[in-house]
C-alpha cells in the first residue's frame, strides 16, 4: 500500500513539474516577441561596441525571433547583399561579421550566382564564376566598385567552362576560333574575367582538355592557336614555352578515364 502511495506521489510529482515546464515554455513563447525592443536594444549596443567603424555604414534589420533565438540581418547601406547576421540566445549574443560581412562571402556569392545566371540565361553556357581573394583583400577602390555594383570593367574573378567541341589536330584552327567566339560572347556580357579555365570535352573520340590560368592575352588568336598546336601536336618552340612559363598556364590532355 505504502509502495503505490510513492508511486502515485512519484507520478504526480513528474506531472506537476512536466505541467511547470511546458508551461514556462509557452509562456516564454508567447511573450516572446514583446522582449523584442530590449533586444534590439542591446544588438545596437553590441553593433556600436563591437564594430564602431562600420556603425555608419550598417543597419539592424527587422528581429525575428524562433527556437528560443532572437535573430537579425545587419545590411551594408549601400549594398543589401553584403550583410551578416546578429543573433542573441541565453543572455549572449554572436554574430557572422567575420565571415559574411568582412569577407564578403554574402556579396562575392551573389555576384557569382548573378554572373553564371547571366551567362546561361544569354548563352546557353554553364559557367563556374569564383572570387580568387576576400573581400577584404582587395584595394579600397576596388572593394567600394564592389559594394557599388560597379564590376563590369574589373577583371577580378575567375571562370571555368565547358566547352563540347572535338579535339583533333585537323581542328586545331576552328577549336581556337570557337573559342575566341565564346570568350567574345562572354565580355560583350560585361563580363570580364582575370583567369580562364577551359574544359573541351571531345565526345567524337573521348578525349578531353583542360586549360588553366589564360588570360584575355593568351586567348589572342595567334597566341592560343600556338598555344593549342603545342599541346595538342607537340610545336614546341622558345616563344611558346616562354608564355606558358610567364603565364604559369598549366594544362591536362588525356583521355576519359585515363589517370
């Protein structure tokens, strides 16, 4: 008798405390978005301790609050894709400053995403568009054409293709000139790239080609068309080992499947 009595006791206890618990919970839950102005507060005051150099610059979006984190975007003024996030959970707040805004991995991965849909949508092309350095790496100049949008005439990124063509010594001059046409296409886009990297793929025979680090100097007609009969026929002359050299051009030419 004694033993159910504990039993019972033990059951209540463990409603009683689960009933509390959960209770607290939804209470929590919905006054949640009433705490929402003191936490605002206390972002701003994070913000203007952490990063004064950029308060000027900066703007705490709108709070949201879910799973028990008050989270906020804090956008560029001048740019809304460059941002980073603030978030506060426990009576502490962290932040993706670093990474996102100071990087830029925010922006740089919007300008990507922006010119390979460009280049799709116009050419029926898939592209690879990538940022060789940070945000924070490049000149003051450079970074603030950045945050304004004003890219077209930078060639600070780098691009990789894919091109479907056949790979024969025959076809050496038209590889070169279909080529030049598609890196023509490309810049008429406003797209300019520092560094090239270009993939044929020759199903006719199942060869393929990988060329890296061309530039809009090496991909001159005469230059690449050297460039392309020395890998491909093996021309080797002083001139042409002299521009892969300078130009740290590395290629690859094999196969499929070959190691």
């Amino acid at each position: 008798m004694k033993q159910d009595k504990k039993l019972i006791l033990g059951m209540a206890l463990l409603f009683f405390v689960t009933f509390v618990s959960l209770g607290t919970i939804v209470v929590t839950e919905k006054l949640a978005p009433y705490y929402t102005d003191k936490i605002k507060i206390k972002m701003e005051e994070y913000l203007n301790e952490h990063y004064p150099q950029e308060i000027e610059n900066i703007k705490l979006e709108k709070i949201t609050y879910q799973a028990q984190i008050y989270t906020a975007k804090v956008t560029n003024k001048k740019n809304k894709n460059l941002y980073f996030t603030i978030s506060y959970q426990n009576k502490k707040i962290t932040d993706t400053y670093k990474k996102d805004y100071l990087e830029g991995k925010t922006l740089l991965s919007k300008i990507e995403t922006q010119l390979e849909k460009k280049i799709k949508d116009s050419l029926k092309l898939n592209a690879t568009i990538t940022f060789p350095l940070t945000l924070n790496k490049y000149t003051n100049n450079i970074k603030n054409n950045i945050i304004n949008n004003k890219i077209d005439e930078l060639n600070i990124y780098n691009i990789n293709l894919t091109l479907n063509y056949t790979l024969s010594e025959e076809n050496i001059n038209n590889l070169v000139s279909e080529i030049k046409n598609t890196v023509t296409k490309i810049n008429n886009l406003h797209i300019n790239p520092n560094h090239y990297t270009i993939k044929i793929n020759s199903k006719q025979n199942g060869k393929v080609l990988t060329i890296k680090n061309l530039t809009n100097k090496t991909l001159e007609l005469e230059t690449l068309t050297q460039i392309m009969n020395y890998i491909m026929i093996g021309n080797e002359n002083n001139v042409v080992n002299n521009i892969i050299k300078e130009n740290n051009i590395n290629y690859e030419y094999k196969r499929y499947g070959d190691d």
